[in-house]
C-alpha cells in the first residue's frame, strides 16, 4: 500500500514539474527569440539612420570637396557631430590624414582606423562594424570625386542609451513572460490536479480496495476522456471478477458439498463394510463354534455311549455282589463302588445331554409357570447378599420343551451367575416375546426367522473377555477353580437348549457381567388339560421290573 502512495506522489508530482520545465523552456526561448527581434530591429533602424545620415552628407562632401571649401566641410563635420546619437565624426583623405572631426583638436592630425584602411584599399561602401564592448557602433562611407577613393567618412554612434533602452525592454519582456510563466503554470497545475492527479487518486484507492478483497467497490467517474473510459473498464472489470469469484465460491461450496457427501458415503460404506466384515466375522466364529461343538459332541456322545454300557455292567455286577455278601466290610466297599458308578453315570447322561442324545419328553408349557414354581428353590440356591429380579412377559407365547430339562438349563443359568458375582449383586430373570428378523439371522449363525420365546439370565459379575466367551460350551471347559466345576454346565444347556430347536447365546465384557439368551420357538397350541406343571408323564414311569430285568440281562451276559 505504502509503494502504491508513493508512486502516486511521485506522478503527481513528475507532472506538475514536466510542465513547469516545458513552461520554462517556451519562456525562455520566448524571450530569447523576443530579445533577437528587438535588437536586430534596433540594428535595422540604427543602420538605417546611419545610411540617410551618410548619403546626405555624402552628396554635400562631395561637391564641397571638388570646390575645395575646406572650411564649409569642417563647419558641416561639426554641425552634424552635434547630434546627440553621434560620438565621432571624421572626415579621412586618402592618407589617413584628418580633413575635419566634431573634435577640433583630431584636426590635421592622423589616425589610423582599420575600417577606413579597408575602405581606402578596398574602395567598398557602406563597410560598417559594430563594438559591444564599448557601446559603439561604426560607419564608413567611402567618398568618390571621380573614380578614385579622395575621402573617407567615418562616423560612430554611441550605443549607450540604447543599449539601456533596450536592457530596459528585455527586463519588461522578462517580467511579462515570467507572469505569463506564473499564470500559465498555475493553470497547468490546476488542470492537472483536476484531470490527471485527482482521476488518478480515485483509481489508485480503487486498486487499493481491490488489494484488500473489496471486490464491491466501484470508481465513481462521470468522464468521457480517456480516464472516465478507463473507469468504465475498471468498473467492468470488477464486476466480471465479483461474477467469477461468486461463481467460484459456489462451485467451491457445490466441491465442498460434494465432497462431503462423498465423504459420507464413503463412511457410511466404511461402516456398513466394517459391520458386515464384524457380522461375517461373528458368522465364522459361530459357525466354527457350531462344527466345534458338533464335532466335539459326537465324541462326547460315542464315549459317552460307550462309557455308559460299561458302566452298567459294573453296576450290574456291583448289585449282584452285594445282593450276595454278608460281610461287612466288603459290603460298604461295594456301596462305595455303586455310589461311584452312579456319580459316573450322572456325568454320562450329562455328556449325553450335550451331544443331544438323550431321550426327551416334550410337552406344551408356558415358561413363565414354570419359573414361577422355581421361584423359591432358585431364591435359595444364591446368597443373601445377591437379589434375584424375575420379570415376567405377561403376553408370553407357549413353547414345546422337556420341561425337566428346561428346569435344568435355568438352575444352571442361575448357578453360574451366582459364582460369577464375587461380592453384592444382581440376577435378572427374564421372559418375553420376540421376532427374529432375516437380519438377526444373518447375523446369528443357523437362526431361523419367527416368533420365539426369550429367556434372558443376566448377572452383574465379574464378566468375560472374548477369548474365554469362545469356550464356555466346550465340555468339561471351566473358570473355576480345580475340584469346584465339572466344566459340564453349559455344555449340557447348550445341548437341551439346541435338542429342543432353540439357540442359545452369550454376551459379555469384563467388568460389565454377563446375560445368557436362549430363544425356543412359540408354539400356537394350549397346553395339555390334565397334566399340570411339575408331573411326570406317565411315559416317564417305571418299576422294579425294568430294573431286575435289566439286573438278569447282565448276569445272563456274565
């Protein structure tokens, strides 16, 4: 901005100057070309009174000297040596003698003038020479009686009031163009203030508003010479660049916006990409969970199976030894070995309830009856310092399922919340109705869309990473401590919860607790009239015979 003044001035001030120079040169020479004519002028008269002079007394100093009257020549020499103009008169015979001067005491005597040489050797007339430095101007006049040069005339002026005549002119010339200088100048100047340093100064603020953005700003200029053209430009110019950068600025925004969008998309599609990459994710681990658990519950079940036969020989054979001894001491031996057997025997049927071969009673029940009438053996399997919170759906659907094995899934549930809680907490148990959509479906292996029944048991414990959280079905897999769990628990409700076409999953974070869900399909069917919730079937009924029967079956195999 500070350069932008500083050119400013500078033209403002280069102008004003460039004119006062071209101002003073046309004075100058004004008065120089003023001071030549007048002079040469004065040479012009001064010549040409010196010529009337000469001519006149040229023709009398003729006739006067071919008369010989001496004295009639110095009396004219002397009358015209009067006049005030003239200095010096003389009158030379061919020998540089003077004949007569206006000064009596020249007369007779010699003096050499050198234009007087040159007229007598010469014999040209009207020879003149003028000398500035004494104010005096010469004239020489040759006088001819025949054809030979008898007289010289010299005459000298003096310049003196001339010249002073004319110093005092060209001083007048001088002083008049020095005003007309002044006043020219000043009317210059003023016309350039107006045209040229003020049109000036409103485009230089008008760069200066541009250099600061201001992109509105418009030069105010009712002109029609160049500058106001320039203007009209300027203006135009502004409004083609305010055009453009509005133009600019919204394909920048329309840019931005797009962008944004783009952006958006782009993290919409990042996150869609990153919850399908979770739930494929998720997919694979439930399915290789799913094999695992197939896989691992085929083996349990075949040793299981296996296991089991064995045991009832041993059991068989026990009872028969027992029936048989009297002794004692090898009496409770053998009731130690059938209590073994039968704890063994338990841990099969576990087994066989995970590999879901066991023989199973299903019936049409409602859960929340059933949870009802646990209500009080759940309240004292947990510690006093632990509230158990049960919350009931009271729309809940019926659901198909061994309604032993259904109290055996929940006592589990409960019972692993319980040694989940180290100190005060809470279980929830829950039941309500839900739908599960094709979405839950593709994000829950093997889950089939529809109407299910929710079983939620929800503990404030400790929790589970998710390393752990990959394992809880896994047989005989356990965080407790050595001789406190079978590691059976959950992989025995794993295996009623999918024999009855249910799913089962576990959601937990450490230090956040876990909740187990177990969904069973709603079935549309009343439940049975006549049987009441908590009695066996009479499918499930048995005697001794079956048992002495099976007792005669192996002593007849031994």
């Amino acid at each position: 901005m500070k350069r932008s003044g500083i050119s400013l001035a500078s033209i403002s001030v280069k102008i004003p100057l460039m004119i006062l120079f071209v101002v003073i040169v046309m004075v100058s020479l004004s008065i120089l070309f003023t001071s030549y004519l007048s002079f040469d002028h004065f040479k012009h008269r001064l010549e040409e009174e010196s010529k009337v002079i000469l001519t006149t007394l040229e023709s009398v100093l003729s006739s006067l000297l071919r008369e010989g009257a001496m004295e009639e020549i110095r009396s004219l020499i002397e009358s015209t040596g009067a006049l005030s103009s003239l200095e010096t008169i003389r009158l030379y015979d061919s020998s540089y003698k003077i004949i007569a001067s206006n000064n009596s005491d020249e007369a007779g005597g010699v003096k050499e003038e050198e234009i007087v040489k040159e007229i007598i050797e010469e014999g040209s007339p009207g020879v003149k020479n003028i000398d500035y430095r004494k104010n005096i101007y010469v004239f020489s006049q040759p006088i001819k009686t025949e054809s030979d040069v008898d007289a010289v005339l010299f005459l000298s002026m003096d310049l003196y009031h001339e010249r002073k005549f004319l110093s005092s002119f060209r001083s007048s010339v001088i002083l008049e163009h020095l005003i007309l200088f002044l006043v020219l100048a000043i009317i210059l100047i003023m016309y350039n203030h107006r045209v040229v340093s003020v049109p000036l100064r409103v485009l230089m603020k008008a760069t200066d508003e541009i250099s600061r953005g201001n992109y509105q700003f418009r030069v105010k200029m009712t002109r029609t010479d160049e500058f106001g053209k320039f203007s009209n430009l300027f203006n135009r110019m502004l409004e083609e660049i305010t055009e453009k950068n509005h133009k600019l600025k919204n394909y920048s925004q329309q840019l931005v916006k797009e962008v944004n969008e783009r952006t958006r998309s782009l993290e919409e599609a990042k996150e869609r990409l990153e919850e399908a990459y979770e739930e494929l994710k998720a997919q694979q681990e439930q399915l290789l969970l799913s094999q695992k658990m197939e896989a691992v519950g085929k083996l349990a079940g075949g040793i299981a199976h296996d296991f089991n036969n064995m045991l009832t020989v041993i059991m068989g054979h026990s009872e028969v030894l027992l029936l048989s001894l009297t002794d004692g001491s090898l009496k409770s031996s053998v009731e130690e070995i059938l209590n073994a057997v039968k704890r063994a025997s338990s841990l099969t049927r576990q087994l066989l309830a995970f590999s879901r071969r066991q023989i199973l009673q299903p019936k049409i029940l409602n859960l929340n009856e059933l949870i009802r009438e646990m209500e009080k053996m759940l309240k004292h399997l947990i510690r006093e310092d632990i509230e158990l919170e049960i919350i009931f759906d009271p729309e809940l659907g019926n659901i198909k399922v061994d309604e032993g094995q259904i109290q055996q899934v929940i006592l589990n549930l409960v019972v692993n919340a319980k040694d989940a809680i180290s100190e005060k907490g809470k279980i929830t148990v829950k039941t309500q109705n839900i739908y599960l959509d094709e979405e839950f479906s593709y994000t829950h292996y093997n889950a089939v869309p529809g109407n299910y029944v929710l079983l939620t048991v929800r503990d404030t414990g400790t929790g589970m990473d998710r390393d752990t959280l990959s394992h809880i079905f896994e047989p005989f897999f356990t965080t407790k401590e050595l001789g406190k769990g079978t590691g059976l628990g959950l992989a025995t409700v794993y295996g009623i919860v999918k024999q009855s076409n249910g799913y089962i999953f576990c959601e937990s974070e450490p230090g956040k607790g876990t909740a187990f869900k177990i969904y069973l399909p709603i079935i549309y069917e009343d439940i049975e009239k006549g049987e009441k919730l908590g009695e066996p079937s009479k499918s499930l009924r048995g005697t001794e015979t079956v048992l002495v029967k099976k007792v005669r079956e192996v002593l007849d195999g031994v």
